[in-house]
C-alpha cells in the first residue's frame, strides 16, 4: 500500500506539472495572440495605426539631423469607385495585393502600416530623400503594372499617389506626417499616379 500510495503521488504531481505547463504556455500563446491583434491590421496583416505611431515616435527622435528618417505616405486613386463599381470583396483583395507589393519593395528595417481606409504609411530609418524617393517610384510603377480582377475575372488596374517627408524638416512624428499628406493631397490636386516630396512643394 505504501509503495502504491508513493507512485500514485509521484503519478499525481507529474499530471500537475504537466497541467501548469500547460497552463502557462497558454497564456502566453494567449498573450501574444492578443498583442498581435492590438498592433495588426486584420485585413492586411500590417501593423495598424497606433503601432506605427508608437514605432515611429521612437525611430523619428532616435535618428540625429545627419543620419536622416523618411515618411512615405499613399494612397490608392479613386478608391471609393473601385468599391462602389465592383464591390468591397474586390476592393479588400486590392488592399491586401497592394500590401503586399508594398512588403516587398521595402527593406528590413522599414516599418510598414495601414493608416486608415486605403491609405498606407512607411517609415524608411537612416534613410535620404533620393532614397525614399526611388523606393516610392518603384512602388508606384509595381502597383500601375499589376492586374487586378472583379469577381466576374475581368481585369482592371489601379494607380496610387505618394507624398514624402523627412525628419530633416521635423522630428516629431505628428509633424512630419502631417508633411507626407501635405505633399500626397499635391498629388491629388496635381494629376494623381506621381510621388511627390515635400520640401519640393514651394
């Protein structure tokens, strides 16, 4: 009896280890699951605005005025009909093809984000304007060479607009953003489908 009494405690507090384990690994999966949800945007799997906000207020104030920070902003022409004419299942898929070129134009330091709607942000540290300009012009070309598709497999294309700004001119965050859409409703008013920076708006 003593010796079943011993390998039914030892027995016992296995299954109980085994159980906190489990328990703690849980709760951590749990844990990470819920901040990733709070950083990600759902539709894009990008982060989502209040975690740009949070990286770039870091990244914006870290860099000195010779070791520069760029902000690209964009946004999709004419989103509204795009939605309107074939639907919001198509216009989803456009923002989330669009993320995706976006991803792989940008580089592993770069901080990319869904802004709001079908507006997006990038983050470019330690990074010039010619740079950051050359990187928006890719990103531009990409997105009017891709072929998208309604539900009925017609295709059609889209274009975007991109503004820039530099934490040459600003080192706060809200600012230089506000900069970027400066320079990215230019754009709007001046054709769409072009990049422009702000410190070339006069």
């Amino acid at each position: 009896p003593v010796l079943l009494l011993s390998m039914y405690i030892s027995w016992n507090n296995t299954l109980n280890s085994k159980r906190n384990f489990l328990r703690v690994l849980l709760n951590d999966w749990n844990y990470y699951a819920l901040c990733q949800l709070a950083h990600t945007d759902e539709l894009t799997q990008l982060n989502n605005r209040r975690q740009f906000m949070q990286m770039a207020e870091k990244t914006i104030q870290k860099w000195p005025k010779y070791n520069l920070a760029c902000l690209l902003m964009f946004d999709i022409d004419f989103f509204k009909k795009i939605n309107d004419t074939y639907g919001h299942d198509v216009g989803d898929e456009v923002l989330r093809i669009l993320a995706e070129i976006s991803r792989q134009e940008m580089r592993y330091t770069d901080v990319l984000a869904r802004f709001g709607g079908e507006e997006f942000i990038l983050l470019f540290p330690n990074t010039s304007t010619v740079k950051a300009l050359n990187i928006a012009e890719r990103c531009r070309i990409a997105i009017a060479e891709m072929r998208f598709f309604t539900a009925t497999d017609q295709p059609f294309s889209v274009s975007a607009s991109f503004g820039i700004s530099s934490s040459d001119h600003a080192n706060e965050p809200h600012v230089v953003i506000s900069q970027a859409d400066q320079a990215l409703y230019a754009i709007k008013a001046a054709g769409r489908n072009q990049v422009k920076v702000f410190s070339d708006l006069g």
